[in-house]
C-alpha cells in the first residue's frame, strides 16, 4: 500500500485545497485577471465624466453581504475621489455608516474639501420609496448631514436637490435590490445614468439593465473588484481573492486529469 492510500485521497485534496487557498492570500501570485466589458464601461464612463459632474452615491451596504463586493466597493470609491468631482453619498443600508468610515482609511481625498466637493449625508430606511423621494426633492428626506450641519449651510448642497441636477448615481455594495432602485426611480423616471458594485448574486438580474442602457456599467462581486483594482492601479483584497478562486481552479483541473489518467491506467492494467 502506497503513503498515499495510508493517508487517504481525500485528505491529501483537503491538505491541497488548503494550501492553495491560504498561500495566496500571503504571498499573492498576480495570476492574470481579463477585465470584463461591465467593469471597463463603468470605470471609463467615471473617467470620462467633465470636471464638476455631479454623483450621487448610495451607499447600500449590509454586513453579511458586503465581503462579496467590498473590493469593488472600495476601488470605485478610490477612483472617484480622485477625480474632480461633486459627490453627495448617503445610507440605505443601517451598516452603512461603519462600514464607511472603515473603507475611507484606505480611500484618499486628496485635496477635497468636505462640503464644497463631497458630502455624506445619514442614513434612511424606506426601500424604493425613500429612493423615489429623494430624486424627487432631496431636502424632503435630509434636513441635515451626517454631523448634523444643516445642508441648507453646506454649499455644494446650494444647487442640489433632486436628480436632474446630478449626472450619475452610483449604487454601491447592493445586494438586495437598491440598483433596480435606482434604475427605476432615476434613471427611468429622470434620466440619470446608474452604475454600482452590486454582489455577484444580483449581477444576473441586472445584466438586461446594462445590455439597455439603463445601467452605464457595474462589476461583479469579488472577482469584479480585482477587475477594478486592476484598472485604478491599486491592487488590494480584490486581486488576493481573485488569486484564490483562480489557484483553485487550476488545482480543481490539476485533480480531474489526473483523476482520469489514473482511472485509465487502472482499467487500461486490469484489461490486460
């Protein structure tokens, strides 16, 4: 009997799948990522938007769904804090705040200066009706931002306030619903252009949205934010999980083929 069958294939396909799950996240081998058509539509529609644009941000995060799009999540908002652009971001997910404040650690402002080029207002509940509201008269739903200054004294916030007077939304981290909101109740309804960094699990559903017009881009859970990663130059957890998944892979093929030469040898001997 061979060490191999004394120790047992499936443990040795455990000890492999650990391995080639763990190595990567430390010692990250930048296998090649292809970045999809949906990935590059959004970055280059956010790079190519003139100086002053104004975007608004929904940010939908919830914590047990965001792991799947945080990459996405946080390399769009790096890219788009690096342009000159107006951005007003709220919550529609409770989780949001935190979840916020964590990713503005590894996003850089630069030289923006909060209530003249960026705003964060609070969180809402509400669904789609908050989402309807708040394109239709954004001082019906926020009085205040997020620290509690009035937006009536905050300037960038003087000539917006409803969704004609933003060039795109982006819905951020969804996993349940809020970009079908936007395509509804902005782009639909008042003609904004949408993209997001919805989880691979509504990506499906949204893809007849793109293929329309309706959403301008987006990408596609973990492996989209490696995708996007790659675009604004700044590898990070995207690109280490993209790593993993690919690793995998190969090591999934790796075992099938030699699986079959195996089994063919095995029959090829007990045939002779």
């Amino acid at each position: 009997m061979s060490i191999i069958q004394r120790i047992g294939y499936r443990k040795i396909i455990y000890l492999l799948v650990l391995i080639f799950t763990v190595t990567p996240m430390i010692y990250p081998f930048g296998l090649p990522v292809e970045v999809s058509t949906q990935s590059n539509d959004l970055f280059n529609y956010i790079e190519n938007l003139p100086a002053g644009s104004k975007v608004a941000i929904n940010f939908a995060a919830f914590a047990g769904m965001y792991p799947d799009s945080q990459a996405a999540t946080r390399a769009v908002l790096i890219h788009i804090m690096k342009r000159p652009l107006d951005i007003v971001l709220w919550h529609s997910g409770p989780d949001g705040p935190l979840l916020f404040d964590a990713e503005m650690e590894f996003v850089s402002v630069g030289d923006r200066v909060y209530g003249e080029d960026h705003v964060y207002l609070p969180y809402v509940g509400g669904g789609e009706a908050t989402m309807a509201a708040i394109a239709e008269n954004i001082r019906g739903v926020f009085s205040v931002d997020i620290d509690g200054t009035p937006i009536d004294n905050i300037p960038l916030m003087q000539n917006i306030n409803r969704a004609e007077d933003f060039d795109l939304i982006l819905v951020l981290a969804d996993c349940g619903g809020a970009t079908e909101w936007g395509v509804r109740q902005w782009n639909i309804a008042h003609g904004v252009s949408v993209g997001g960094t919805p989880c691979s699990i509504s990506y499906p559903d949204l893809l007849p949205f793109w293929k329309t017009g309706s959403i301008i881009g987006m990408t596609n859970g973990v492996r989209g934010g490696g995708e996007y990663e790659l675009l604004v130059k700044k590898p990070g957890p995207g690109l280490k999980n993209t790593d993993v998944m690919s690793s995998l892979h190969i090591l999934f093929i790796v075992l099938i083929v030699v699986g079959n030469i195996g089994d063919f040898m095995k029959r090829s001997g007990g045939g002779s």
